[in-house]
C-alpha cells in the first residue's frame, strides 16, 4: 500500500533532471522533499501526480501504474495542489471549495448531499467556515492558502501532494499549514506529500523525508537519518551542524 | 441575479424598439394588430422587413458573445476572442471564396470549414515545445492571420461579378441586411444545439478555470477538453459570421459587458449573460445603423466597429499597463 516511483528518469527535451529513482513512500505517512532550487522537486511532484510522463520508469499507486489508470478514477485518489493555481475573478471561498469535487461529480450530475458534506468538512477542517461567502482575493495570504487546500481536501482523496504551501507565508501561517495538515494526516490517514523550503519545520512534520541536491538523490528516511552535515554539504553545499530541536526533538539544521 | 434580470429586460425592449423603428416606424398597436391579425402593416414588418432581421440579429450576436466568452476564459485574457483572434475573418474568406469558385454546400458549413481553418493555422504558429504560449503572441498571431484572410477575401471578391461583389463587399462588413426565416432556422437551431454542447462541457472549462495542473488533479483530461472547447467555440464563432457576416467586435465585447452589468460569479451565470449581451449588442448596433442616418443603411459591422475599436484601445493599454499581455 504505497506510491512507488520505479526507476523513474524525468527530463525536459535534452535535459535529464532525475535519474532512475526508486522511492516507496508508505500510505498515512507525512513526506517531504527537499533540495536546492532547479534541482527537480517539483518534476517529481508532477510525475507523481501524473501531471509529466516519465522518460523511463513508472509510478504505481497500490501496484498499479498510474498512467494506466483513468483520470477520474485517479482523482478520487489523488489529489494535488500545485504551486500557483489560477483563481477565477471574484470568486467565493465556497465556490473554490465546491470545486473540488469535480471526479466525483458525472456529467450534468446535480450537486448532492455528499457533495455538500464534502465542503462543510474541508471549509471546517481549515477554519474557513465562516468566511465561505466572502471573495477569495479578500482574504489574507494565510487564509487564501488554507482555502486551496480546502479544495483539495474536498476531493476527498487519501493521497495529497503539495509544491510549496507554505512559500508565500509568513512564520506563523507556516505552522498553521503544517500543523493543519499534520493534524488532518493523524485524524484521517491522509498520505501527505509536499515540497517544503524550510529545512527545521520539514524535520518537525515529516516521517519521511527525500533530499535531492544538483545530481539527483542524495538520502530519504527519516529526519534524523537523512539531515547530517555531509548530506547537507553534498545537496545544498551549505556548511551545518544538527541539534535537536529543543521543542521537538527533531533535528534542527544551524548553518555555519 | 438582479443584473441578470436587467439584461434580459434591456434585450427584450432592445427587440421591440428594433421592430418598431425603422424606415418607416409602426406603432405598438399596429405591431400588435399584425401580431394577432397577421394582416396590416404591423404583419408585413413582421414577417418579411423587420422581423427575420431582428431575430437573425439575437442569433447571431448570442452566437458570438458565447463564442468570445468560452475563448476568454479558456485562455484567460479579455483579448482573446474569435474576431481579434483571426477566426471569424477565416470563415468569412471561406464564404467569399466558396461563393466565388461556385461551392454550393450550406453556409455554415462553409464558414466552420474556414473559421475551423484559422484557428488550427493560429495554433500551429503559436505553438511552443514545452512552453504554454504567452497570450500577447497568441493575439498577434491570430491578428496576422485575421489580416491575410480579409487581404486573401478582398481578392477573391475581385474574382466575383460586380453585383455580387458589392454585396459581398457589404456582408463582409457584417451586415444584417435581406435575412429571411431560412437564416433565423440556421442561427437559431445551430445556436441551439451548439450552446447545449457547450454547457454540456461546463464542468470542464470550470475545472481549467483553476489552471491545467489543478484541473489535470481533478481528473480532467486536459488537452481533449480544451480541444473540444475550443472547437465548440469555433463552430458557435463560425454559425454567426454564416448569417451575418464577421461582425466585428462583439464577441469581444460580450463577456466583459455582460460581467460588468451582471456581476455574475459563476461559469454558467457568465456564459448565459454573454449570452444575453451578444444579442443585445448586435440588435442595438443594428438599429442605431440603419435609423441613425435618414435614408441611408449602414452595416451593422460600421456600427460595432465604431463601439469596438476604442474598447479594444482601451483594454489593451490597460492590459500593458498592468503588465498581463
Ligand atoms: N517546463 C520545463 N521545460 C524545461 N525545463 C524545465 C521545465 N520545468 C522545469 N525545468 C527545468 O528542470 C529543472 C528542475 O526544475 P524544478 O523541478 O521546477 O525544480 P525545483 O522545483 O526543485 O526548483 C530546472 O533546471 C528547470 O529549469
Ligand atoms: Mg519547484
């Protein structure tokens, strides 16, 4: 029961940007990658969700290949937030939200009860409840993100994959995501798989991490198995030394 | 929802006025007299001057304000419509050259097969490997192509007898002028169907609303979606210029006039008000063209072009300035 990537090689026309890489990554479980800017996080997010098709190599959810599924069924499944989704003009937080029940919705279907309890629970899962009927570009950066993984969440699927949720956001709205999708991952079995910057809160959230530097992947395990000053130095280049964090105990990266 | 009832309030009394006004003005008792009596004055306005006129108008204009509306929000730019774009000049060209070289098939057909043709030529040249294309270059192109196909129409009326020329030189402006029930049957039927299509596949142009990556997750098969769109919104463009000519401008402006006046936030509420829009944008152009200069009959195409061409100033220096084109 897992999302496997199977000697998976990704490029762009001439370029190859991740190299036959093999990745299990377990259901209910918090993942993060990381690794340098340009290194390949977000083409992996993609060929995970079946947004690129692989050069070489294959994807499976549960066994099977994902580009053998149809789309709809994958999307009950499958959900991703990529990292700049469009928003309508002028649309509502509840009309967003609604959105995302597009799979399980046939065509011409009426808007049904399900439909409904869907986007209660996900508007209530994110504290947006009350501000459903107010315009999504009235919200703030914090708010406006909770909102687009309310839409995800209302796909009701058991795999989700972010790239980059907590870019744009402020410390504090920061852990308001994680924590929001951490809770949501205890509550629920959620698979959570996201791509994240910030090296301590990714130690704090995941029970796997996948660390990519410039010539693919450098180590994936846990927190404390993968954040060492040498696998830092080989992906980021970047001088450290690990502490544990006093709060978490997870390990915490204090640059020199 | 108020401004939706305002809309079709204004389009209804846009249609009366129309009947009403014109070379020779009736009144509401006369109209009426030749509604219930089917004789009198009233009847003839009706049936043969006035009415296949107004209703050919409603047509056409909803055709091509629902055309422009599913064009902007497939590529999400105000700009992009099927008159800007080159389409509707495509398929005007395919109704001249056809008429020229003798082609005896159905107008619509005519004019699909050519406004079809525009938009693959726009696409195949704006086409990048691996990159979406930016809108600005979109535009030009399909501007380009807009341009060779009305230079290519104007050579092929040189092709065609003086009499029918000057007629096609008139339709090619985007005229309402002549139209009998046999052209009210086309838009409206054609109209019809096509619209059902059209909202038949609103679940997905509301999914590609949210960008191709997000409606790819929610189990949109992209690419077939915006083909069928996009064919949709060809065919609607193309069932417009078949009766009335390439009007300009309208399917440009419906959508974004429409949305102003009706504040409509979902798909369907917009798609319906662009809709509403087109009509009354082509029925007012139509009248202020033909009663506006006593004794003289302007095109249609004169009066949507006047109201257009600044519009399409405006918005543009508006896009540039904030930097989205
Ligand atoms: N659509 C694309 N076409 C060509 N090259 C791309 C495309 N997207 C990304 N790349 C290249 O692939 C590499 C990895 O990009 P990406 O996965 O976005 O990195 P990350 O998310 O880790 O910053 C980069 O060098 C980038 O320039
Ligand atoms: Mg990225």
């Amino acid at each position: 029961m897992s999302l496997r990537a199977e000697a998976l090689t990704l490029g762009y026309r001439d370029r190859r940007v991740i190299d036959a890489l093999d990745l299990d990554l377990p259901r209910g479980g918090m993942t993060t990658i990381l690794g340098p800017n340009g290194c390949g996080k977000s083409t992996l997010l993609r060929a995970l969700a079946r947004l690129i098709a692989p050069r070489s190599g294959q994807v499976t959810l549960d066994g099977r290949n994902i580009h053998a599924l149809p789309s709809r069924a994958l999307a009950r499944e499958m959900a991703i937030l990529p990292q700049s989704p469009l928003a309508p003009d002028g649309i509502t937080v509840g009309d967003l939200v609604k959105r995302g029940r597009t799979p399980w919705r046939g065509f011409l279907a009426p808007w049904n009860d399900r439909d409904a309890a869907a986007c209660t629970e996900a508007l209530a899962a994110v504290a947006l409840l009350d501000l459903a009927d107010r315009p999504l570009d009235e919200l703030s950066g914090g708010q406006r993100q909770r909102a687009w993984i309310a839409l995800v969440l209302a796909q009701q699927a058991q795999v989700l994959l972010l790239d980059e949720p907590t870019t744009f956001l402020d410390l504090v709205h920061q852990m308001d995501v994680l924590t929001l999708l951490r809770q949501r991952n205890r509550d629920t079995g959620l698979t959570v798989i996201s791509v994240l910057h910030d090296l301590n809160l990714a130690a704090r959230f995941s029970d796997t991490l996948v660390l990519l530097g410039p010539d693919g992947l450098v180590a994936t395990g846990n927190p404390q198995e993968v954040l060492t000053p040498d696998r830092l130095m080989t992906a980021f280049g970047l001088r450290a030394q690990i502490a544990a964090d006093p709060v978490a105990g997870s390990p915490m990266v204090i640059p020199l | 929802m108020r401004g939706g009832v305002i809309l079709t309030a204004l389009l209804f009394a846009a249609v009366l006025v129309a009947v009403l006004i014109g070379q020779v003005d009736i009144g509401m008792a006369e109209l009426w007299q030749g509604l219930i009596t089917g004789e009198g004055p009233g009847a003839l306005i009706l049936d043969t001057i006035r009415g296949p006129r107004v209703a050919t108008a409603v047509g056409a204009g909803a055709v091509l304000g629902l055309s422009g509306v599913i064009f902007q929000t497939l590529l999400r730019n105000p700009l992009a419509a099927p008159d800007i774009m080159g389409f509707t000049s495509g398929a005007g060209l395919a109704v001249v050259a056809a008429t020229a070289l003798g082609v005896a098939l159905p107008m619509p057909l005519i004019a699909a097969c050519g406004g079809l043709a525009a938009a693959v030529l726009v696409a195949l040249l704006s086409w990048r490997r691996d990159a979406a294309t930016p809108p600005l270059m979109l535009i030009l192109v399909g501007l380009g192509v807009g341009f060779a196909a009305s230079a290519l129409t104007t050579f092929s009326m040189t092709l065609l007898p003086s009499e029918v020329a000057a007629d096609a030189q008139r339709w090619m402006t985007g005229s309402l002028a002549a139209r009998d029930w046999r052209h009210v049957a086309q838009v409206w039927g054609l109209g019809l169907i096509l619209g059902l299509v059209t909202f038949g596949q609103l679940q997905a142009l509301t999914a590609l609303e949210l960008g191709s990556d997000l409606a790819a997750g929610l189990g949109l098969n992209v690419e077939r979606a915006r083909w069928g769109l996009a064919g949709t919104g060809v065919l609607l463009a193309a069932v417009g210029v078949a009766v009335a000519g390439p009007i300009p401008f309208v399917a440009l402006m419906a959508g974004p006039f429409s949305a102003r006046l009706t504040g409509a936030r979902t798909l369907g509420g917009r798609l319906a008000g662009a809709i509403a829009a087109g009509a009354l944008i082509t029925v007012l152009a139509d009248l202020v063209a033909r009663a506006a200069l006593s004794g003289i009959q302007l095109p249609v195409g004169v009066m949507t072009g006047l109201i257009g061409a600044p519009y399409l100033l405006w918005r543009l220096s508006r896009e540039m300035e904030r930097g989205e084109l």
